[in-house]
C-alpha cells in the first residue's frame, strides 16, 4: 500500500522536541511522582486532537488517547511506556544520560531508544494523518503507561477497570526491539519472566576474619555454593524440572534459525567476550530466541576489608519460554536453592512482583501479515527477519487475558543501541524510516483488520 505522508520536518526540529522528552528524568524505579506526572502530561500533549490525557493509576499515572470517528471500521490500541531504566554509574556515560546528545548518525540519552524514540514516532505519525487528511485510516486508541521498566505491577488492575474502554481489534507495542540493524525483523515473540533474590544471613554482624574465621560459617562463601549449583558445566541449567514442559525445538524452526546470517565469532567480538557460551546443544540464536535461561544478575556482600559479612545477596532472573508456568518456575528454582544451602547460615528467598509467561503471536495474524508490508515498503532490498525478543514485555499478557487480543510489537529500536545501559543510543535514520514503516502499517491494518 503506498504512502501518501509528507515527513517534512527537519531532523533537527525532531530531535529537538525529542530531546525535550528525553531530558525529562522519569526513572520508574525512584524519580518523584511530580516527574512522573509531567512526563506522562508532556506524551498526552503530543496527542493532540485524539482527547489525550493523564490518569492515575495505583502508581504512576498513564497517558492516554484515542480517535474513533470511522463509524464501522477497525481499531488498534497503542501501547509503550514513558518510563525508562536507571542510568547506572554517570561516570560510564559520555553525556549527560538526560541530555539528548547527537553523536554522528546516533543520539544518546537515556529512554531515546527504550521507549521514548519510538513512542515519539507513533505521535508524529498520528499527528500528520490528522495535519494533512484531517482523520485517521481506522480507529486508534493509545495507551502509554509509566511503569514498564519495574514490571508494569499497576497496569493490570487499571486495564481490568477500563477494559471496555480499551477494547481493540488489535494491540500495537511501539516497546520491543528489531534485533539487529542489518535487517529489518517481526518479533512473533517475547520470553516470559521470573526473578527473585536469595539471601544467606550468618551472625548478627560483619565478624572480623581473624578473630572468627575458621569457626562460622561465611554467608558470601555459602551463597558462592549455591550460585555455582545453579548451572552444570556444560550450560545447562541444573533445576531440576526447568525443561520437562517445553516442546522440543521443530526440525523446520531450527532450519529457519540456522539461515540467518550470524557469525558467532564477530558476535562475541563486538561484547569484547573470546567466544559465546550456553546450553549445549543449541546454536546462539537458538538459545536466544527459543530457549530458556537463568541468570545471576548481581551479588552483594562484604567489601574489600577484612570482615566475614553477616549477610550476603544474589540477584537472580529467569527468561521463560512457551510451556514454562512462572510459578512452577519459581517454585523449582527456589526448592534447588535451598537443597544447596550450607549447615550455619539461614537462607531466604524472595521473589519480585510482576511475573510474565511466554508470548507467541502467529504468523499469520493481520497484524504481522500488515507488518511485514510495511517493513517491505520501507527496507525494499532487505528481507524481513521472523526473530523473537529475548526480554520480557509484561503488557502482552494482560492484553490477551484480559482484551482477549493478540499484540503485534512494532518498534524501531534496536536490540544493540545500550537498552539499560549507560550510552543508550538511537540511529537518527530510523526516525523517518519508523514513521514510514507506521504509516504503511496503519493504512495496511486498515483494510486487514476489515477483513479479519
């Protein structure tokens, strides 16, 4: 379906209003409700004629929007968060994280690739259908929440509230990743999860190591044990159960996966790693896409001083794929840990809120079938990848439990531009190649959708 949107605008006059988002500091984990406000204030202000405004949930507030005067036509609800990650050590970034910076091709700021960079094409996009149609090709109702990067645990109960309201024949996720910017890619997927800590406390303070080493037990020692039993050397994961559910990889999936242009070697170069590793048995694309896994993500305890610490912590995540219950997850992972705790110590598990199962969308749903359109109207010399995101978007879930609809992640971040981490960057070209790619979609789904 050809475009007929005019993207005029200079790149400068975008990123300056890019950088107006971005320069707002809005760290879901602990920045002030006032933050949080004006940022969800400053997205609704960018929807302009389609009713935007913030509402309170439990926690932070949602942006919300919507335009619905195609009597008899199809619906999509837009969904992406506002929120962004911590910025991690400032010493690490080469800018200001909450100064939109442009760096040759890219711009660096914190939340410019996760998610505000690609939330703010989806504005611009609806901002031009309105500018120079005066409508929108179908109905579109926007949803932007601030809570994502802490596992969105109040969206679910403001979903349930205004579901009727919500109602969509489809749901659009402007959050995701394509995986990689030599091709352009369709996520059919998102791994699940489940995360949690495990705490190992010894005596009732840090015990000097000479007056007391030798005759207690050391927490950082016995949470070491419990760690390392946690993998076997080969990989693998050694929890007992954490596979049996899972259906075995397909002959025709691994052949798929087995086409994509990838070199192992380069991969692990460009991490400053001297090779990958994981499960044996499954090449790297395999087990990033198709398999599950089981991370330590952080350990504290003691320091560099002379002390036996009384309390020692790991953090831990597992990614789930489909056939994986996060509770019986959960439930396996933590009876493995406490079979490898140490007589001494007192071991104690702690899960987080705001589990997430496995996400599949087929690929013959509409909206993947509309997608890949647009992704060909737009990259014409390049094939459209079926990857799977390696993360976990916890909305996807709820949309289908309680919309009883699929969603299709369609977002032009990529996978490699530091989501999380310190100099988190956006590929400025892919800011009128998003805004294409969302035209061609909408006017795609407009029809598809008629016909589903």
């Amino acid at each position: 379906m050809a475009a007929v949107l005019s993207f005029s605008a200079a790149d400068e006059d975008y990123l300056r209003e890019l950088g107006e988002y971005v320069a707002l500091p809005s760290v879901s984990r602990d920045a002030d409700p006032a933050t949080m406000r004006a940022t969800a204030e400053w997205i609704s202000a960018q929807m302009g004629l389609l009713n935007g405004r913030v509402e309170q949930t439990a926690g932070h507030p949602v942006a919300r929007g919507e335009w619905n005067e195609q009597e008899g036509a199809p619906t999509v609800l837009v969904y992406g968060h506002y929120d962004v990650q911590p910025t991690g050590s400032l010493s690490e970034w080469q800018s200001p994280p909450f100064e939109l910076t442009r760096d040759g091709e890219v711009v660096r700021g914190r939340g410019v690739s996760d998610d505000k960079g690609p939330v703010f094409m989806v504005m611009k996009v609806l901002q031009a259908f309105i500018t120079q149609q005066g409508r929108l090709p179908l109905n579109v109702k926007l949803l932007i929440e601030g809570e994502e990067e802490i596992g969105s645990p109040h969206l679910a109960a403001y979903v349930e509230e205004h579901a009727a309201e919500l109602g969509a024949d489809l749901v659009i996720s402007a959050d995701g990743a394509i995986w990689r910017p030599s091709e352009p890619s369709i996520s059919l997927g998102s791994k699940g999860l489940v995360s949690l800590t495990v705490e190992v406390s010894g005596a009732a303070m840090d015990l000097h190591s000479g007056r007391y080493g030798g005759t207690v037990a050391n927490p950082a020692g016995a949470l070491a044990t419990i760690l390392a039993g946690l993998h076997r050397p080969d990989g693998t994961v050694a929890v007992p159960g954490f596979y049996e559910t899972i259906p075995a990889l397909s002959q025709q999936r691994r052949r798929e996966i087995a086409a994509v242009p990838f070199d192992d070697l380069e991969y692990a170069r460009q991490l400053g790693l001297p090779e990958t590793y994981g499960e044996v048995g499954y090449s790297t694309l395999e087990r990033l896409w198709e398999r599950p896994t089981l991370e330590v993500n952080g350990i504290e305890g003691g320091g560099k001083y002379t002390v036996i610490p009384h309390l020692a912590r790991a953090h831990i995540s597992c990614r789930l794929v489909p056939g994986q219950e996060p509770e019986r997850i959960l439930d396996r992972v933590t009876e493995r840990i406490m079979a490898l705790a140490q007589p001494g110590v007192r071991v104690r598990v702690v899960p987080d809120p705001g589990s997430v199962p496995a996400y599949t969308l087929p690929a013959d749903n509409p909206g993947v079938l509309a997608a890949r359109v647009a992704l060909e109207a737009v990259y014409p010399e390049q094939p459209v990848l079926f990857a799977k995101i390696g993360g976990s978007v916890p909305a996807t879930a709820l949309f289908e439990r309680v919309l009883r609809r699929k969603t299709l992640f369609f977002s032009f971040s990529t996978s490699d531009e530091n989501l999380h981490a310190p100099n988190e960057f956006l590929r400025i070209h892919r800011l009128r190649e998003g805004m294409r790619a969302w035209e061609v979609l909408l006017l795609e789904l407009s029809s598809r959708l008629g016909r589903s």
